[in-house]
C-alpha cells in the first residue's frame, strides 16, 4: 500500500484537514496518509531536505515558507494551471512553490452580553470604528505580532485605501502616522501574546473590543455559546499554502493536491471550520448556514490581502520599531 506522509498545524485545523480531505482521498485512491504536526519552523524542513532525511511528502505552511523555500531551492516548484484554473482562485493566494486551499481573516468583535453603558443603542460597523475610543468607549486588546494585521487595519481606518496600504507603510510617514494613532489610544489597548488571551477578555468583559482570527471568534460562538459579534469590514486576509519538498514522493504529493483543490473538497473543509475555500467555483458547495463566516462572503476589497513578500523584507525593521514602542512607558 502507498502512504503519503502529511505535516499540518494539528489542532481543530487538522482534524478538521482529516474528515475533509486526508479520509476522502484514502478512501478515492487506497493510499494511506501518515499525519505529522510542526509549528511552523521553517529550520527543520530545511535541515530535512539538506539531510536527504525528508519525513514529511507534503506540508502545509503560510506564504512566508513557500517563498523562502522557493528561493532557497528546498522547495519544489508547482505548475499552478495543473490545480485548476488560476482565475477560479482569490488573486494573490497562488505561489510558484505553494498552492493554498483557504483563507483565514483577522477581523475584530464585540461582545453582545458585555456592551459598555456608553454605547447605547450603537453598535460599531466599521474598520474606522475599532479605534474611535470616544464613540466606543472601552479597552482593547491588540497582538504584540507585527504580522497580525494591526498595522493594516489602523491605516484603513485612517482612510488610506486598501491597495495603497504596503506603499504607505514603507515609509517613515506612513510608519509615524500608524504610529500616533496608537499613541492616542495607548492607555485604552491591552496587548496580548496568545491567541486565546483575546476571547478569554472579550468573554470577561475585561475589554470591549478584540483583534482575533474568524475561526476562533467563530469557535467562541458555535462552541462555547459566546455572544460574540464579528465586525468584517477591513479584515486582513491570507491563505496558508501547500508545498512540496524537496526529496520527498512530489508525484504522489501532487496526486493528493490535485485532488483536495476539487472545489467540492475544498468547500467541505468549511462543514468543520469556517477558513474559506479559495476557488470561487467551491462557494457553491459550502453550506448555506456557514456562508456568513466565511472571508470571501463579505466584500475582500473592504479588506486587505495580507502582502506576506512585504513582510518577508520589512518585517524586521518593523518589529524592531513596535516592540521600542512596546517598552516604553
């Protein structure tokens, strides 16, 4: 029997990967896939490959991985057209050395059971809204992560349109003017370091506002019974991508990425989780009553694609200047 060795996130991602895709495909072909988990370090496929040790056929990772691999050549090269055709995808989401499956989007919420006394009878609609403290009153909690899409959605919300927000954010103006909007709001932001800190405090009532991904403002409610309110206007959108690499069984790797790329594949990911397909042609097949939580439901050019070969070249730079701006007092 052939077996295809999987390396993905683990988690409710993967079991939701395993019901899916993994089984279907077994079942459709009698290959046996062998699962495995990382976090994401891009160090151990790198030495694996150098190696000639490879223990994993195929590995999902973000775009940051496919493009490093790309360039570092560890990473074998895709023919994008053998998937599908490129137009069905969202655009920006295919790589030369990574093919993606769904989206995930960080948007922000509030809590319907928890609404502070100032708002009355409003509620905030807007990406302009998240930061306006003297309409919403209340704290908020941010990532301490550069790329979590703080950066992006202040800018939005300081009226820069969304296809210029990259060109602004390179620059020393564009930097301060993201800057002091963060020092107007200072003693309003709690920052988190995990990423289950926003729904405890949002569950809490500790703050009136959370930066958080769809899935897991979407667990919170489906799961745990939340009454949490998912604001999408300006969401910052990215995919994770498949990638093969080098010294691994590619042709089978293929096979199993041809197959889970099927729109109806693709869509049957969202019966488990709420991360989009990124075919156009897969809407149709995902369920009426998880169409509200997905990205490409709402408007993607109210949003921004998150450049992840921009961050690949500034993230550094940026990091060094947020987390100054972190220590001080």
């Amino acid at each position: 029997q052939e077996t295809l060795r999987v390396m993905s996130f683990g988690g409710a991602y993967q079991e939701a990967q395993r019901k899916s895709q993994f089984k279907p495909f077994e079942d459709a072909t009698g290959v046996k896939i062998v699962e495995s988990t990382w976090f994401a370090d891009l160090s151990k496929v790198r030495a694996m490959v150098e190696a000639k040790n490879v223990t994993a056929d195929i590995i999902l990772g973000d775009v940051a991985h496919a493009i490093v691999g790309c360039n570092e050549g560890f990473r074998e090269p895709l023919d994008q057209k053998a998937f599908g055709d490129p137009a069905d995808y969202v655009p920006g989401t295919m790589w030369e050395c990574g093919i993606p499956t769904e989206l995930v989007s960080i948007l922000y919420a509030y809590n319907e059971d928890k609404i502070p006394a100032a708002w009355g009878t409003a509620r905030p609609t807007t990406i302009a809204d998240m930061f306006d403290t003297k309409k919403f009153p209340g704290k908020r909690a941010f990532s301490t992560r550069a790329i979590g899409g703080l950066p992006e959605k202040i800018l939005l919300a300081d009226g820069v349109p969304p296809a210029k927000i990259y060109e602004v954010l390179q620059t020393k103006e564009g930097l301060d003017r993201m800057f002091a909007k963060l020092d107007a709001m200072r003693n309003d932001i709690i920052f988190y370091t995990s990423n289950a800190q926003p729904i405890q405090l949002l569950g809490d009532g500790e703050v009136a506002i959370i930066q958080s991904s769809n899935g897991r403002i979407y667990s919170a409610v489906a799961n745990d019974k939340k009454k949490f309110v998912p604001v999408w206007d300006g969401q910052v959108y990215y995919p994770d991508v498949w990638f093969i690499p080098k010294g691994g069984n590619k042709e089978l790797a293929i096979r199993f990425l041809k197959f889970i790329t099927q729109p109806q594949i693709m869509a049957a990911l969202t019966n488990h989780i709420p991360y989009a397909p990124v075919r156009k042609s897969a809407l149709a097949h995902v369920p009426e009553s998880m169409k509200p939580h997905l990205s490409t439901t709402h408007d993607l050019g109210r949003g921004v694609g998150s450049n992840m070969v921009w961050w690949g070249e500034h993230e550094t730079a940026f990091n060094e200047r947020f987390q100054a701006w972190l220590a001080k007092k």
